[in-house]
C-alpha cells in the first residue's frame, strides 16, 4: 500500500536522502506558484506547505519520501525561479548547490518533473524565464527523463487548455526542443492516482547526471561559468542594458522638463530615475553575488560535510559498540537457553530413569514377594511335610497299637 512516511527539510543542503538501488529520486521544477508543492502532496501523501496568495511559498530544497510499487520514492520539491522573495541568483545557488552535493554523495536522479500551469494565458517573461533556467541547468542529454507537467486544467476550458498545449509543444521557445529531445508532456488533473501515474512515468528512467553537476563536479567549473549560471548572467545583463536604456529615455525626458519648466514632471521623472537606478545596481549586485554566494555556500557545505563525516562516524561506532554488545548478550541468552534445555533434559532424564528405578524396585518388591512367597510356600512345605510326618508317626503309632491289641486279642482267644 503507498502511504506517505514523512517530511524532511533540506536547509540548503544539507541531508541528502539514503542511498539505496530501491531509491528513485526526482526532482520537482517550475515556475513559482505552478503547484510544485500540491503536486508532491498528492503523490506522496505529505504536507509540504503550499501556497495561498500571490506571494511564492517554498523558499528551499525540501523532501518527501513515500513509497510506490514497493520502491521508495523521494520528490523533491525546489524554489521556482521568479521568487517574490528571492533573487534569481539566490535560488539558481541554492539549487545547484543541492544538486550538486546529490551528485557529490553518489545519488542520481530518475527524473525531473516541470510543472506548468495551462491555465497561464500567455508564456510570460517569467515563465518563459524559468524554463529557460531549468533547461541549462539540465541539460539535453536528461531530456528523456523530463516530464513537462501541465496542471490547472480545470480553470480553463478544455479547447482553449488543449489549443494552449498544442502551442507550447510547437513552440521552439517553449517546450518543443525539449520534446523532440525526448522529453513527454503530460496533463495532471489534481488527484492522487494522475500524480502517481506521472511519478511512474520516470520509475523506469536509468538515473541521469545533471548538466550542471558534471559542470560543478566533474569540470570543476565556477558557478558563473555553467550554462545555467551564464543564462542567468545574460538575464540580468539583458535586464541590466534594459534598465540602462530606460535610464536613458528618462535622463532625456527629465531634461525636456527642465527646458519647458515642469516641475511637477521634473520631480517624478527624477523619483523614476532613481528607483531605476536601485535596480540597475541590485542586478550589479546579484551579478556578483553569483560567485561569491556559491563559493560562500559551498564552503558552509564543506564544513557541513565535514561536520556530518564525523557524526556518522560517531554513529558507526556507536552502531558498532551496541552491535557488539547485542551479540555478547545474544550469547549470553544463547549460553542461558543452552543451560536451561541440558537442566530440562537432566530433569527430564532423571525423571524417566527415577521411575525406572522406581518401576524396577517395585519389581524388585514383587519378585521379592515371590520369592517370599516361595519361601513361604517353601515353609508350608516343610510345615506340611512335618505334619505329615507327624500323622505318618501317630498312624504308625495306632496301626502298632492296633495291631498289638489284636495280637493281645488274640492270644487271649489262642
Ligand atoms: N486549480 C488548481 N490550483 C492548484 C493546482 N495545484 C496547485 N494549485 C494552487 O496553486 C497555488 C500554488 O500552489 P503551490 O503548490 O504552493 O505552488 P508551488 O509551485 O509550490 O509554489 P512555490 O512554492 O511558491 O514555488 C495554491 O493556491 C494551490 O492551491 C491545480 O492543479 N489546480
Ligand atoms: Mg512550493
């Protein structure tokens, strides 16, 4: 039976899943707000949060093993690019840094499912943005094990969900490439069993590596050097040129202002230059932070590592000592049992052979009664055979005393 076993966080990266053969690891991609998180609930029976207005909700890497057609299952829920509360930067980071540290301890994923709302009526920037991301991050040869996953169904009306699928699967800027690499597009209509039947779809996949993890691990790579890092650094160079040109028109208009003497345009010109220029220098920023931040969160993740080396070896030798210890008491018990079946058999054996003994002094008591008997009747024997000595000597003694009154008898007749 499939049962939902239980949540655990990955702060970053820290914890990665145990590995086993019976394993399948896949990780949940999209856009914020696509439904990452519902889409996980329902699979697994967990109670990953979810969010509830326009603001994003999963703000890092989290787990939910379950287990499906007796495999154990583990999706991964992750941050959409597009956060309200995070920069690109900060989750492309946090992202490549659990996958990388999945690679780094030998865990292969079966799959990524990318969750995309149909219910979106046009591929917007952000969308279009996200998928971008997820597509360097993954890389061509993965493709196969990708299932592009549409949801929202019900919001909209079939025909406009199916004509809106039909566009996207066509469409070399959306899903196309990634469909003729190999990669399905299939539609979820929020309940369990669809969930389920999609986690299967990748069960059979031979795990993958991930473009940015043999970027990261294998090349060595700085993160701004991968593809998804470059990506994301052409994103912010583009919003950066897209800034500046605005900053541009807006200098020019603010000039214009001052010639015609408008103040009031003036003063909201200069309000508008100066949140433009905020965010020219917040995209300078995250450029930078690319780098930094990765290099800072793989040292953390090192220290972590490290940290997490010693308390398995501590666990192992703990493990180890109580092994030893079940085993001396195991024998102990054994050596117990040993004592109380040769006890048992004793008892046992003395029983039997108590009431042989037993059997046998009672036919000892009866052949000695026999015997007394025998000699009992041996005593009436000899008893008999004296009395009938003794009749034998009184009839001798009648018959002579018979036989000398006859002759007395006689004599006095003669
Ligand atoms: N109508 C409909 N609403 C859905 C569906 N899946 C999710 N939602 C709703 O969409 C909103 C966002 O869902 P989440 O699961 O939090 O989305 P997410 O991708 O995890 O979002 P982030 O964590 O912010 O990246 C919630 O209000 C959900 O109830 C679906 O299949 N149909
Ligand atoms: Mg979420």
């Amino acid at each position: 039976m499939d049962r939902s076993t239980q949540r655990e966080v990955y702060h970053g990266t820290r914890q990665v899943p145990p590995r086993s053969t019976n394993n399948v690891l896949i990780a949940v991609m999209g856009a914020t707000g696509s439904g990452k998180s519902s889409f996980i609930n329902l699979a697994a029976g967990s109670t990953l949060q979810v969010g509830n207005g326009l603001l994003s909700c999963t703000d890092r890497v989290e787990v939910a093993p379950f287990e499906l057609d007796g495999r154990m299952v583990t999706l991964i829920d992750t941050p959409g690019f597009d956060d309200t509360n995070m920069s690109d930067t900060e989750i492309l980071n946090m992202i490549a840094l659990f996958l990388a540290s999945l690679y780094e301890q030998d865990q292969r994923l079966h799959g990524i499912l990318y969750l995309h709302r149909i219910s979106d009526f046009r591929m917007g920037g952000g969308s279009r943005r996200n998928f971008n991301m997820f597509r360097h991050l993954c890389g061509t040869d993965c493709l196969p094990n990708v299932v592009i996953v549409t949801n929202m169904w019900e919001q909209v009306a079939v025909e406009t969900g199916n004509a809106r699928a039909q566009e996207l699967a066509n469409d070399e800027l959306f899903f196309k490439l990634a469909l003729d690499h190999g990669a399905k597009m299939i539609s979820h209509d929020r309940t369990t069993d669809s969930a389920q039947a999609i986690v299967r779809e990748v069960f059979r996949n031979p795990p993958m590596i991930l473009r940015i993890q043999t970027e990261l691990v294998i090349e060595k790579k700085n993160i701004t050097e991968t593809a998804a890092g470059i990506a994301l650094d052409e994103e912010l160079a583009e919003q950066r040129k897209k800034y500046v040109e605005e900053l541009e028109e807006l200098q020019k208009e603010t000039e214009e202002a001052s010639r015609t003497h408008d103040a009031q345009a003036v003063e909201e010109l200069t309000k508008a230059r100066e949140e433009l220029s905020n965010n020219l220098s917040k995209v300078d920023q995250e450029r930078g932070r690319l780098v930094s931040d990765y290099a800072r969160g793989r040292d953390a993740l090192h220290a972590e590592m490290e940290s997490l080396q010693r308390e398995l070896q501590r666990e192992r030798t703990e493990t180890a000592r109580t092994a030893e210890e079940i085993y001396r008491m195991r024998r102990a018990v054994e050596q117990q049992k040993r004592g109380i079946r040769e006890l048992r058999q004793e008892t046992h054996h003395i029983q039997r052979h108590g009431r042989a003994r037993d059997g046998r002094a009672r036919d000892g008591h009866v052949r000695n009664g026999h015997v007394q008997d025998g000699r009992a009747r041996e005593g009436y024997a000899e008893e008999g055979h004296a009395r009938e000595n003794f009749v034998v000597v009184v009839l001798n003694v009648v018959l002579e005393i018979a036989y000398e009154a006859k002759r007395f008898a006689a004599r006095l007749r003669g």
